[in-house]
C-alpha cells in the first residue's frame, strides 16, 4: 500500500506543475476571449453591421477561440493533439457528408449575410408575397407576411427565387 502511495505522490508532484498551468491557461483564456468579444461586439455595433451578421462574427469567434483554449490546455499537459485534431477533422468531413442538405441552407446564410441584398427590417418580395424581414440567421430568414404570419423560409429558397427589396 505504501508503494501505489509513493508512486501517486511522484506522479502529482511530475503532473501538479502542468495541470496548474493547463487550469491558469483556461481560466485566463476564458476571461480573455469574453473581453475580445465584448471589444469586438462594441466596434461592430459602433459599424452599424446587420445584428444577423454580427452574431454569426461574434460566435464564430468565441468557438475558434475555445478550441485554441482546449487544444493548447491539453497540450501543456502533453497530450498530443495531433491525433485529436485528425479525429475530430476526420468526424467533422463525416456530418459535413451526412448533412450536405443543411449546409447548403448554411453557405446560403453567409452568402445572405455578407453580400446583403436584404437586411432585417426591409420590406422584399418573393413571387407574389411581400414581407418584412425579421431575422436572417444562418439556416433560414424568418419574416413577417403582410397578413400577420411569421414565416422561417430555408436561406438555400431565398437564394433560388427572384427577392425584390423595396
């Protein structure tokens, strides 16, 4: 019994430096990234973006930043993450084939979003509808009917059809 303890204590004391230093660099980062997006946050608002647009920026951000904050984390505690990032690339090449339907709503998005030929609150026409654009997120834009309907319609709809923005 006194052997498996020394053993434990030898390790903690190999492991306690870079376990400390993994936890201080997620706590830190943490606090970091909020304060990078909140600056972020304030210069876009200050550029008067589309709330779409600037949400699907700020949250790209927090998540690129996360995944920095995890893989260097496990990194200082000298786990490779070599294999890990092949892992999760290999996973992520599987959804992306699974779900090519839904990412065609997704690229749509981002087309509607950057090249803005709508933003929320204009009034557009599709066909014979006309509507009052509510919200453009990156699956779908919801909008207003004329007669009090809330419509979600798939960005990959909106992008096919003719849209007249009055």
């Amino acid at each position: 019994m006194e052997k498996i303890l020394d053993k434990f204590f030898s390790f903690l004391r190999v492991i306690l430096p870079d376990l400390i230093v993994a936890v201080v660099i997620l706590v830190v980062g943490y606090f970091l990234t909020k304060l990078l997006v909140k600056i972020i946050k304030n210069i876009l608002d200050k550029s008067k973006m589309d709330f779409s647009l600037e949400k699907f920026i700020i949250n790209a951000i927090k998540v690129a930043c996360y995944i920095l904050l995890v893989l260097t984390a496990l990194s200082q505690l000298g786990i490779s993450t070599t294999g890990l990032v092949a892992f999760f690339s290999a996973s992520a090449a599987a959804i992306v084939l699974a779900l090519k339907d839904r990412l065609s709503n997704i690229a749509c998005g981002i087309i509607l979003l950057f090249s803005r030929p709508f933003v929320t609150g204009d009034v557009i026409e599709m066909g014979n509808d006309r509507c009052t654009v509510l919200q453009i997120d990156l699956m779908h834009t919801k909008v207003l009917t004329y007669d009090h309907r809330c419509i979600m319609i798939p960005n990959s709809v909106i992008s096919s059809k003719e849209v007249v923005n009055f």
